[in-house]
C-alpha cells in the first residue's frame, strides 16, 4: 500500500521552523480547494492534501461513529480506521458521488464492525437508555432554583441521545446535530430519504418535546468535536500511512 512519500527531516533548525510552519499553512490553503482536486492530490501521495479532507469532515464522522459506538475514545478509533481505508482505497472512489458520503460510509460500516465484536447485553442496554432519558427530562425541565450549567447540560442532552434506538440516534446526530440534508444523510447511511424522514419523525417522537427542542438549539455544543481530538486523529493516521509506506518500500 502506497501511501506518500516518507517525510525527510530538515537540516537545521532555520529549515526546521520554515517547514513547521508551511505544514501548519498548508492545509489551510488547501482548505479551499474542492474535494475532487484534494482526492486527486490524494491519489497521487499527497500527505498535505489527505490532511485538508481529514480536516473538512473529522468532526462529521467522529459524530456518526460516536452515535453508534456512544464511546468517544472508539468513536476517534474508527474515524481513524476510516481514513486508513480511504486513502488505501481511492481507486474505489467514483467521483460520481460525493467524496464526503463515500467517507461517512466508510466511518459508519467501520464503527458497526467494532461495535459488534463488542456488543453489550441488549436487554441491559435499553434499561440503562431509558433511565437516561427521564433522567436527562427530569433534570432539564426541572423548575428548582438550582438548574444545571452549561456542561451539564450538554452532558444531559447528550444522554438524551445516546438513550435512542440506534437506527433512530444516527440519523437524529446527522440531521439535528450535524444539519446534514435528508439527501445528504441518505447517502451517508446508504438509506432512501422517505426511511431517513421517518427515523428522524420517530426519533423526535421518542424524545420529549422539550428535549427536542433545546437539542435543536443547543446542537453546536452536542457530541463536541474540538480542536485537540482533530489534531490527535489527523496526527495518528498520518504516522500510520507513513509506517505503511516505509513497509512498502522495505
């Protein structure tokens, strides 16, 4: 698997600082640049470029893998994967379909696989997400002079989600949280769009009116996806597709 070329280190320490800082600038310039001439760059071992589309769609698929895997530290796990076989596999992607879809599909298969060699026990499951959600309800509607601030907040709602049947939490993280199109969550998932309306009806339907509601208004600060776990997953697959590289050429 060829990857892109191993990076050479600089001479000195002048040099050193020069090519820090085009490696922190690079990807904002290339940040602007559409997603088919990244791929292209991609293909041809770019490793500025392969960054610049991790950049553009990590927050997405940590949320889609998170929704299924309601486990951040597996959620960064299975972006990562995803983007090991996306950038070994770009001769796979049809440049007919969005770039940003094809990824997500590979996020969402990627998390099912981990999740089912760790599958809990269903029954116990559904009792702990229905407990979470009157919980969450209880304390979010809560008229006591002491209401929750903002952390706590985002922690209820959070469990408001995740107490969602997950063919329902998925599609609600994409349209609510992350306000993809239905069009856009169809092709992520690899559903129609009349089955991500209904999902996205039922899931609203589980919840509380209320609960709905400040979900909608509070989405940004849901599933949080900061600048910290960004730079840890772009900086781990990229190590990895230089080892594999090196591999190759041994």
């Amino acid at each position: 698997m060829h990857m892109f070329e191993p990076h050479t280190p600089p001479r000195n320490l002048e040099a050193s600082a020069v090519a820090s800082k085009r490696s922190t600038d690079a990807p904002t310039a290339l940040g602007d640049l559409p997603d088919l001439l990244l791929v292209e760059r991609a293909r041809g071992r770019d490793a500025r470029a392969c960054e610049a589309l991790m950049r553009r769609y990590n927050r997405r698929l940590f949320r889609i893998t998170r929704s299924i895997l309601r486990d951040p530290a597996a959620a960064e796990d299975a972006v990562q994967e995803a983007h090991l076989r996306a950038f070994g596999n770009l001769d796979r992607y049809e440049p007919t379909g969005k770039f940003g879809a094809w990824l997500a599909r590979l996020a969402f298969n990627e998390a099912l696989m981990i999740r089912r060699r760790v599958r809990p026990d269903a029954a116990a499951a559904n009792q702990l997400d229905q407990a979470a959600l009157q919980h969450a309800a209880a304390a979010l509607t809560s008229q006591s002079a002491e209401q929750p601030d903002a952390a706590q907040v985002r922690q209820l709602l959070e469990h408001a989600v995740d107490s969602l049947p997950e063919v329902f939490r998925t599609v609600f993280v994409l349209r609510v949280v992350e306000q993809l199109s239905g069009v856009e969550t169809a092709a992520c998932l690899g559903l129609n769009e009349t089955t991500v309306r209904t999902r996205l009806f039922r899931a609203q339907q589980r919840l509380r009116a209320d609960l709905a509601r400040r979900l909608r208004e509070d989405r940004t600060d849901v599933f949080e996806f900061d600048q910290a776990r960004c730079d840890r997953i772009v900086t781990r697959v990229l190590e990895r597709m230089g080892a594999l590289n090196r591999a190759d050429q041994t």
